[in-house]
C-alpha cells in the first residue's frame, strides 16, 4: 500500500511516500480503508521526537491518529462494524508505527464509530482528536446549562469544536481569539475577547461574577488569567498545562480514544449543533506541506489529506 512514513524525527522534509505491507488485522481491530486523514498540531510534534519520552516509536513510522474511510476487513471478534461500514476515529496506538497517512490502516474498534451521515469523508477526518478534546474536556469539567464557560484559543482546532458543544449543553460561553476571528467565534456560538493586556478586564466585564469554567487550549498567558477570571467553586481544564491539575485544582487532560465519546460527538454533528470547517486539503503525496500548513499556525478549521 502507499503510505507517508519517516524513519527519523526532524522536520517536515522527513516524509516521503512509500510502499509498505497492508496493516495485519487483530481480534478486536478492522482494517479501514482510508479515505481521509487530518493534521493535528500533535502529529509533527510527534514527528520531531517531542513523545519519545512516553511513546515507543517503531521506525518506520505512519504518521496521523485522525482517519475517516470504510471498514475493508473485520477481526475475528468485532461485532460493533461490518465490511462496508463508513467509519471515523482517532486510532491512536502504544506504539508509534502504524498511522492514517495511507491507503489502509488496522484500527482498534474502541477507536472507531460510524462516521457523521452529514458529513464528507474530508470533514469527518477533521472531527475525531480535536472533537474528542473538546467533549472530554467538557464533559470532565461538568459543563451544565446555565453555566458561564471561558474558552481559550476558541477559534482553534479544539476550541471551535468546545465553543460549540458547550452551548449544545445550554451553557453561556465566552471565547478569547485575536480580533481577526471575532466574527467567527461568534457565529460559532461565544462572545468573543481579544487576547493580550488586560484580558482578565475584559473577561469580568462580560461576566463580573467570574465564569464557572475554565477550558484552555493554549496555555502560557492564557492559563495565568484563570484565577483572575474564576468564579468561587469554578474549575479549570487544560492540554497544555499541568498547573491546572497541580495548582488550580482542576483537569489536565490528555485525549483518549472511545467510540462512545465520539458517537456523542457525531449526534452533535448529524443534529446541526456542531459543524466542522476544513481549512485546507491536500493529497497523500503532498503530506509534508499538510504538515507545514498545520506548522504554521496561521490556519482557521482543520488542514486534511486525502487518500
């Protein structure tokens, strides 16, 4: 099969197009045949050894965790799918080795769920990490009606996505994002504050009781308003930044797969509570310059590969 691989960490000129074996198919796995895959910021960090701490890595390595595509093959005990099946998920592994970026990948089923019926193969691609960070982190923190969210970098891959599935739940959401995407975070559902100098100000002058929850997505500065900004009993979560968990008494949460979570995040979807905004897509071949528009930060929705 065709695939993007890298046989050393470095940079985005790591990745070519080879062929490799088609992914053997264990008990409790389906082989999907990969329609589209999606860059997320994880994928060439990955790439440039920042997990090698807490990964062990199998050279030569498939990158990509999001797929959408067609179950090809089922295991000898996978009730849940069929051969035929339209399917999405985040199959992130033990072991870094086996990925998206190709024509076929083996996939756990507890990594997998039916994809979005409204969705194209490109879109639902975009959907499972960063829709996943989202409805965990939410779901972890307790976001209820009625409640005030603060949602930081809420014009990102996972903010745009918490912005949305917050205000499903009934809660008021405010999303910080630079002026440019103010209009956007708004149609997504939050009222908008710019970054910066006396954000905290800003903040307080939407909610002068403070939020009820915190979701961070960006860390640094961000994170440091928390307790400017948090209402008495309110809590905080974040990806990027321990402090939450180990100083603010809150969530530091690392995505996991679960076909239940990402079922819930398709409801969401096919109910037109959420939609999904692709920035760019590119072919399997031209992987490296997916990774390079994801690298450059200056991208709005999701950059997705087309196999």
């Amino acid at each position: 099969m065709r695939a993007i691989t890298y046989s050393t960490y470095g940079h985005a000129d790591v990745l070519e197009l080879t062929e490799q074996p088609t992914p053997k198919v264990g008990p409790d796995s389906v082989l999907v045949r990969v329609k589209a895959a999606s860059v997320n910021p994880v994928d060439w960090k990955v790439r440039e050894g920042y997990l090698d701490a807490i990964m062990d890595v199998d050279f030569p390595v498939v990158p990509g965790w999001d797929v959408a595509g067609v179950v090809e093959q089922v295991g000898l005990d996978t009730p849940e799918l069929q051969v035929g099946d339209e399917v999405f998920g985040y199959v992130r592994k033990d072991v870094l080795h086996g990925g998206t970026f190709a024509e076929y990948v083996s996939a756990p089923v507890r990594t997998l769920a039916t994809k979005p019926a409204s969705l194209s193969f490109e879109e639902a691609a975009a959907v499972p990490l960063a829709g996943l960070t989202a409805y965990q982190t939410i779901a972890r923190t307790g976001v209820r009606e009625g409640q005030t969210v603060l949602v930081h970098a809420a014009a990102g891959g996972v903010g745009s996505f918490a912005v949305q599935i917050a205000a499903a739940r009934g809660a008021r959401v405010i999303g910080t994002a630079s002026e440019a995407n103010h209009d956007y975070v708004r149609a997504l559902g939050a009222e908008p504050v710019a970054y910066g100098d006396g954000l905290a100000e800003r903040v307080r002058a939407l909610a002068p009781e403070g939020v009820d929850v915190v979701l961070d997505y960006v860390g640094g500065e961000a994170l440091a308003t928390t307790k400017d900004v948090l209402a008495d009993g309110g809590t905080v979560a974040s990806i990027t930044e321990a402090a939450a968990r180990d100083e603010l008494g809150g969530v530091y949460a690392w995505v996991r797969p679960s076909s239940g979570d990402l079922a819930e995040v398709a409801r969401l979807i096919d109910a037109g509570s959420v939609r999904v905004e692709v920035a760019e897509v590119f072919e399997l071949a031209d992987a490296a310059d997916a990774h390079r528009a994801s690298e450059s930060g200056h991208v709005r929705g999701k950059v997705v590969v087309r196999v």
